[in-house]
C-alpha cells in the first residue's frame, strides 16, 4: 500500500514554476526629453574689487594728530577720517611761496612803470610777468595739496568701508605715503575658482546662484569678469560675480552655482545611469527584457541628469532594479508602483 502511494506520488507533474525563467522586479517610465541649466559648481569669498579700493594720501609733510575712524568701520561721504596738522617745514615752504609771489608781482609792477616811462623793455615786462604767473603756479600747487592751513582732516570721497589703516596716531608722514585705505560700499565681488577646462564654457553676464557657507538665503548675481591665467595658489580660473551693493562683506565665504548655458537631450532619473569600464549606460525593457543603451553623460542637478544617447522614447526605461539587470535579463515591470506614481 506505502508502496503504490509512494510510486504515484513520483508520477505527478512538477509544478510548472519550477521551469520558468527567473525575472528581476524593476520600476520603469517613459522616456522623456528636456533641459536642465549647465551648473559649474565653484567656490570662494567675497572681497574689494580691483578698482573699488581707493588709497588716500595728502601731499605734504606732517604729523597725523588723530585717528577717528577704525579698520572695517563703515563710513559716508564727507565723514572725517584723519586729522592731518602740516609739518614746520611744510608751513614754511607754504609762506615763502606766499612771499615770491608778492616779490614777483611788485617786480612786475615796477617794470610795468619803468616801460611807461621809457626807462624799461617790454621783454622784460614779459620776463617780470612770467616770474608772478611761475610763482602763482607754485603757491597754488601747494594749495591743492592742503598747505597754508595749520591742520585739516581727511574726509571720505565715497559711502565704504575703512580697509587698512597705515598711521597710528602721533606718525610723521611724508608727502604722498598712504594713509589708509577706502572700500566702495558697491565694490566687493564674489571670486571664486573654476576648474580650468570649464574656462570656455563661462561667459561674462552669466548668472550666478551664491549661496553663504555659513548659512543665509541666495544672492543672485552675473560674472563680471574671467581670468586669463591660473591662480597661482588654487591652480584654478579665478571667477568675479558682481553681487548687488551691501549684500555681503568681505571675507563671507560662498558656493556659486554657475548657469553656463543649457544642457539638452534625455532627461532621466540620477540614478537610472550606471557606469562600468565601457562607459555610461541605462536599460530599456524591449520584449520583457533589459536592453543596455550606451549613453553619454552631458550633466545634472543631482536628482536627474541630461544624457545622449540611442534612446527609443517606444521603450520604458529602467529606473530601479537596474544594478540586478545584464544585458538581456528577463523582467517584469512593478506596475502597482507604475500607477501610483
């Protein structure tokens, strides 16, 4: 009896799941394409521009007899920054050019009668009224530098920032040494390092997504200007973004997102594109079976990405499950999830 049971037991069918071929669950969606803008990444810190630092000096010999602004203060037009009182020398010089000059006018005033009187030449007349328009010049180049006055104080030219301060107070300076520095308040740019074979892809007038690495909201900005050379320090281009007036201060560090044009083609999900030692690549399902299509990798923003490639926009594309995918693998589409999204 256990005998026969056993024999017909060997007789039955195997189920038939026993034969089937075995098939990776995947999510797929249609092929679609678009655009995405071409972000270069960089990063860097706000400074002055080239021309926004203006060095201030006063032309004549003295002593600075106070300091009234500090390094980093914000400053208007027209604030006092230094009190500047001429040297002796300085005040000297200044009444002896006052002195020529009135010794050249009655000169010139004495040929002027002397020609009257037939007594001297108009040559020299021309002679005397050159020595009082020679002094003149003098005694005014001196006024435009400051002298004839005691003391006087150094106002801002332009709204800005006080950068550095060369004088403490008490220093004796001579003619031209730079007193201090002044930064536009509108003068600072983002600058900010590219790889060099980004260099061509940059354009003045891009625009610029500026994000504060010590957290913040975005500045919008534009590159204003692109080195020719390489920083010698970062070995990269370095990158200005003009920034709108008072939106940063010097020394804020920044990540830039650069907007380089557009990047056209394939848009896809990021983690639908695999790599190996042949390149990039996705899968289509073509007949229940995964098909590898090379592509070529053009960007993204970190959630899709644009990519070339022999795409049939006919054929899902893979875009889960595709790391248990070979070339050719059996699959069966998860179309609960499909609907769902």
């Amino acid at each position: 009896m256990k005998t026969a049971l056993l024999v017909g037991m060997l007789l039955l069918p195997v189920p038939a799941l026993a034969d089937a071929t075995p098939s990776v669950l995947v999510q797929t969606q249609q092929p679609r394409a678009g655009s995405l803008p071409d972000l270069i990444a960089a990063y860097g810190s706000a400074a002055p521009a080239g021309s926004a630092s203006l060095a201030l000096s006063l032309q004549q010999d003295g002593f600075v007899s106070a300091l009234l602004v500090n390094p980093g203060e914000a400053v208007k037009a027209g604030q006092d920054l230094i009190d500047f009182t001429a040297s002796a020398s300085a005040t000297r010089a200044y009444q002896q050019a006052v002195s020529a000059l009135a010794v050249a006018q009655e000169q010139r005033d004495h040929a002027a009668r002397l020609l009257a009187q037939q007594l001297a030449t108009r040559d020299q007349l021309a002679q005397a009224e050159k020595a009082v328009s020679d002094a003149q010049t003098s005694l005014d180049a001196l006024r435009r530098e400051g002298a004839g006055a005691g003391s006087q104080r150094m106002k801002a030219p332009f709204d800005g920032v006080v950068g550095a301060v060369a004088v403490v107070q008490g220093d004796h300076v001579q003619p031209g040494a730079v007193l201090m520095t002044l930064v536009r308040a509108d003068g600072l740019v983002v600058t900010v390092g590219v790889e060099p074979e980004a260099r061509a892809k940059v354009r003045p007038g891009d625009d610029v997504a500026l994000t504060a690495l010590a957290g913040g909201g975005a500045i919008a900005g534009r590159v204003q200007r692109i080195a020719a050379i390489l920083n010698p320090k970062t070995r990269q281009i370095d990158v200005d973004v003009a920034v709108p007036a008072n939106s940063t201060i010097a020394g804020e560090a920044f990540r830039a997102d650069i907007t380089a044009g557009q990047l056209t083609g394939w848009l896809v999900p990021h983690d639908a594109v695999l790599n190996d030692d042949k390149g990039a690549y996705v899968f289509q399902v073509a007949g229940g079976k995964a098909a590898r299509v090379g592509v070529r990798l053009l960007g993204g923003d970190g959630a899709q990405d644009v990519v070339d490639g022999p795409i049939d926009p006919s054929r899902p594309l893979v875009t889960s499950g595709n790391y248990q995918l070979d070339d050719g693998a059996a699959v069966r589409e998860d179309t609960g999830l499909a609907s769902s999204r």
